[in-house]
C-alpha cells in the first residue's frame, strides 16, 4: 500500500531519505534509492514526486503570500507556471482564486501562460476570477494584457466593454471564448461556452447576476438575455442574483420575467433558497450565512428536494457553517432525500469533526 506524504512536504528532506537508503547500502546508485523512495510513496518515478512537493509548495506559499520563497522556487523549477496541478487547474488560476495581485504579477513575471484554461471547462485565470467574484485579480490580469471577452466584462460590470460585443441589435462573434460550466439535470456535459451567441448573452447574464451587476443585467435583458435561462448549477439568474443578494437586481428580474419557483440541479431549491444552500454547501466565510439568517431566521429550516441547509452542509463537510446553523436551531433530525440526517451524512463521508459536532 502507498503511503502518504506528509502534510508539508519537504523536497530537501526527500532528498536526505534518499541518500540514507543508498548509504545503507540497499540500492547501488542514488536513482535506484530516489526511485524506491517515489515508488513508496505512490509516484511512478522520483521526477514525478519531485514535481507534486514542488506543486504542494508553491500552492502553500501562495496561500501564506510567502512572495519571497515563490520567487525563488519558480527561480529554481520555471515548468511549475506552466503545470497543472491534477484538479486540471493551473496556478494563474489558484492566484486569481485568492484575489491576490501581488501572487499574480510574480507567476506572470515568471512566465504563466494567461490564456490556458481550467482542464474541462472554459475558465481561464480571468474568467475564473470573475466567477468568484476576485475582483483585485481580474483587474490586475487585465493590466497584464488578458483581453475581456462579453462572459467576463459582463461579470466585471464593465458595461462600455459590454457594448463593444454589439453592432446595433446584433452580437458579434465570438463575443465569448470562456464560459459557465453547466450540464443536463441528468449530469451530461453542455458545450462551454455555448455555441448559441443568444446563449452566450444569457451565460453573460448568469455571471452578471452572480457579481451583482445591475446595469450590465438590465443591458443585457433588453439584448435578449434569458432570465430563466440556466447557469452553474441549473441555477436561473434570479438564484443568482439572490446569491449576491442584490435586492434592486432580484427585482429587476422578477419584473422581466424570471421564475421564483423554478429550482436548480443541485440543491433543488428555489431561487431565494439556493443562495443559502450555496453558502451553507461551499464552506464561504460563515458570517455572510449568518447575517443572511439573521435577517430572515425562519430560513434555518427551510429545505430544497435534496434536504435542508445542514444536511448540505453535512455533505459537504462545512464545519463552521453547521455551526451556525445549529446556533440557530437548525433541526439535527431532518432527513435528505436519501431519508439520512446530516449526523448520518458526516459519517458516511467521512467528517470526523462534523462528527463530534453533529453528536454533540
């Protein structure tokens, strides 16, 4: 069986075991050591574990802001820019995630290639800025030369650059070359971006509504963007728009046409429902549920087709957003789809903490 590295890995120590093994005189050369010690630990040669430390130690030192240390590893090993990790990401990507400028003028010093997406979807580092809402870092690739296209200008709210996709009622194409990911309610892929450019506009749409841009949504509504037309997650804009809890925005929708009760592929939860789904299911920072509950604490027991907002949580493995929610009086005993309680839940996938918690 394969053993795991540790928790921060360190290539220097790797090295050193490596020595030791062939000092011992179990293996005539240092490859032969470096080879037993990848096998060991589950990589089929020592470059291929060299490469995965040297990736776990960039993604840290990123998430410290180490600047310093990230200079020189990306010094030392340049490929890393260019690498993707095995989610399909690269680390432009992890940079523009954290909404760090500073992590992303060092990757593009050294070479990160800015156009290359997300392996299976459209995203690349802006778009995927743009899509969690990482502002500071869409701005700064922009100062980098990465050209918007509509799905991301939408999403920034830059209406100007929203018009330029228009000649008079007509959109010219291709007006977006990155995308939302979506798929059938029965899990099937959907091209992305979507080839339709009528499609495009309402996929601009979703990304408008998911950042809370007003003025973009309105333009685009009155371009023939479909308010009940389904984004990430199954989800109309009008669950996206509560996402962002934009209320001038929810109306605007509501005015135009889009569904209240029409429910989304993930939670199957209506369209105010699903905000709280999602910031109960994704782990987002626990004090944006808790003021979306205070203000409304009757949500605490709401629940979707699939259960209620602590059963997602308990899916999902949140701890601090179950927190919240039994802080609130989040019922322990209510049941998923599936007729299990989150406690039943946490168990079966494997949540020690949430555990304790739910038992508690």
């Amino acid at each position: 069986m394969d053993n795991k590295l540790p928790t921060r890995p360190s290539l220097e120590q790797l090295r050193k075991q490596a020595k030791e093994l062939k000092d011992s005189g179990q293996h005539p050369t240092l490859s032969d050591a470096q080879f037993t010690l990848a096998r060991h630990y589950g990589f089929p040669s020592w470059p291929k574990l060299r490469l995965a430390v040297e990736q776990d130690t960039l993604t840290r030192l990123m998430v410290e802001g180490n600047y310093d240390a990230m200079r020189k590893l990306l010094k030392a090993s340049p490929k890393l820019v260019s690498t993707a990790s095995t989610e399909g990401n690269y680390p432009l990507h992890q940079a523009a995630e954290s909404d760090d400028p500073v992590l992303v003028d060092i990757l593009v010093e050294h070479g990160a290639p800015l156009q290359t997406k997300w392996q299976d979807s459209a995203h690349t580092a802006l778009s995927w800025a743009v899509t969690v809402g990482a502002q500071h870092s869409a701005l700064r690739l922009i100062h980098h030369g990465v050209q918007p296209d509509l799905f991301t200008a939408a999403g920034l709210g830059l209406l100007d650059y929203v018009k330029l996709f228009w000649d008079g009622d007509k959109l010219k194409g291709p007006a977006s070359t990155t995308g939302s990911t979506r798929f059938t309610e029965s899990g099937e892929p959907l091209p992305y971006p979507p080839p339709v450019p009528q499609d495009q506009v309402s996929d601009a749409l979703y990304v408008a509504c998911r950042n809370g841009r007003l003025e973009v949504s309105e333009w685009l509504l009155d371009h023939g963007a479909d308010p009940n037309w389904r984004g990430y997650c199954g989800a109309n804009s009008l669950a996206w728009a509560e996402y962002s809890d934009n209320r001038e925005l929810c109306n605007l929708l509501l005015a135009r046409g889009a569904d209240p009760h029409m429910k989304d592929f993930s939670f199957r939860a209506e369209p105010r429902l699903f905000a709280l789904m999602v910031l109960a299911g994704w782990g987002f920072p626990s004090d944006l549920l808790r003021k979306r509950i205070e203000v409304s604490p009757e949500l605490v027991y709401a629940r979707g087709d699939y259960g209620t907002l602590l059963n997602a949580a308990a899916w999902n493995g949140q701890l601090e957003t179950a927190k919240v929610l039994l802080e609130f009086g989040a019922d322990r005993e209510a049941r998923n789809a599936a007729g299990l309680t989150a406690l039943d839940v946490a168990k079966d996938r494997g949540f020690p903490e949430l555990v304790e918690l739910l038992s508690t």
